[in-house]
C-alpha cells in the first residue's frame, strides 16, 4: 500500500509538470517567435520482486520487477518553423528557416531570439521588446535617410541606396543547451554560427504553438492525473481498513 502511494504521487507531480508545461504554452500561443515545450518522462527506480519478499517460482525471477512510478525529466523545446504572418511593417522581420537574431544589453552582453517585432529608437536604433538592440554589423544609425530596405541575407540599404548595415543570423549545434531567460530571450556559451534562414522584411514569425494539440494534451494530462489521484485514494482505503482490522 506504500508503494502505490509513493507511486501515486510521484505519478502527480510528474503530470503537475506537464500541466504547468502546457498552460505556459497556451499563453503563449500568440508570442511572437515563441517555440513551444514539452516534458520527457522516464521510470524511476525498479525494484526486484523477490527482494520485496514476494514468493517466486518462475525462472525468469531476475526480470520480474516493480516498478516506482514516473518523473517529469527533461524539457525539450520544439524549435521548428512558426506561421510567418505579412505585417507590412518595415521594422518586422521573420526568419524564414533555421537562425536566430543576436540581441545586445548595455553591458556587452549578447541573447538570441527568433522575435523580429523590432521599433526604432531616437537614435535610429533597432529595439527589441526587452529594450535591448539588435545586433548589426558596420551599422550606421546616424544620417538615414528611411525607409530601410532590407534584403534576404539582411543587408541594410536606405533610400538613397546607400549600404548602412548587415543583419546576421546565428544558429548553434546544441540548442537543448540554450537557457530561456524570459522576454522571449535565449543564452548559451556555445560559439555560435552562421545560419543558413534567410530574412523576410514586413512579417513576423508567430509561435509554433498548435492550440488544438495543446488542449488536447491537456485533457490527456488531466485524465492521468485524475488516475493517479484516485490510486492514491485507493491506497489511503485499504490502509485504513488494514488498521481497522488490526485493532479489532
């Protein structure tokens, strides 16, 4: 009875994960450039059954085991291509394939995202919206003579075509190991590469979010926690008619 307890919560908290999981992707269904996540479970500790004391007879003792219940593991993020929307605004920009935008603090420091809604600042500066600026080679914000033409592989040119900056994009081999740090932000101590998407000016990239998928996976999760709730519920009766036999 024990065991299914622990095997009831452990059970709880795994789909408690997977819950949090999902309800943070529903909110972000409509985030620009938002990859959706998921959760890996694996089994926890297994157990020989003729070591808890169970007679056994048949030959194959050593594979006859019982098991401990299930954890919530590793989060995995799903990083394929989101809807790209046209915006017609020309400070919007989607990355069409692989490649995320290098985004720069006031200190030096440097985040990816894959959020192109940028805005313009006093000193011509692109702005991302977690008011830190897009990074862009030989860029000069001064004497610009708008609108901004920016082409596929994000070279900058103004009207008076004039080169005044280049766009790269950046993609790495280890994406699982990138680090979320809200505002739709990544970081990572992987040196990064050169990526192979290419740059569409006037749209956006939506989230990869599939809500029908998400709502469904959360029926699904909600049923399995339900089951676990009620093995718990099971285990706490039969303890306590156990008791109640004891003491008679």
């Amino acid at each position: 009875m024990l065991k299914a307890l622990w095997n009831g919560r452990a059970g709880l908290r795994a789909n408690q994960n997977r819950l949090d999981i999902i309800t943070n992707n529903i909110n972000n269904v409509d985030t620009n450039g938002y990859k959706k996540n998921d959760i890996s479970f694996e089994d926890i500790m297994y157990n020989k059954l003729e070591r808890l004391g169970v007679p056994i007879t048949n030959q194959n003792r050593d594979k006859l085991l019982q098991g401990s219940g299930s954890r919530a593991e590793t989060i995995v993020r799903d990083y394929k291509q989101g809807y790209i929307k046209q915006t017609d605004n020309p400070y919007d920009i989607a990355i069409e394939g692989k490649g995320f935008f290098r985004i720069k603090d006031s200190k030096g420091n440097y985040y990816y995202t894959r959020d192109g809604a940028f805005t313009i600042d006093a000193d011509g500066n692109f702005v991302h919206s977690s008011g830190n600026l897009l990074d862009i080679d030989s860029y000069n914000s001064y004497n610009i003579s708008y609108p901004i033409s920016i082409s596929n592989n994000g070279e900058m040119i103004d009207s008076k075509g004039e080169f005044i900056g280049k766009i790269n994009i950046y993609d790495f081999n280890d994406k699982d190991g990138m680090t979320a740090l809200g505002d739709n932000l990544f970081q990572t101590n992987e040196e990064p590469k050169n990526a192979d998407g290419i740059l569409r000016q006037g749209f956006l990239e939506k989230s990869n979010v599939d809500i029908a998928k998400e709502l469904t996976d959360m029926l699904i999760t909600q049923r399995a926690f339900e089951l676990n709730s009620r093995t718990i519920k099971s285990a706490d009766e039969m303890w306590q008619i156990a008791n109640n036999l004891r003491n008679k």
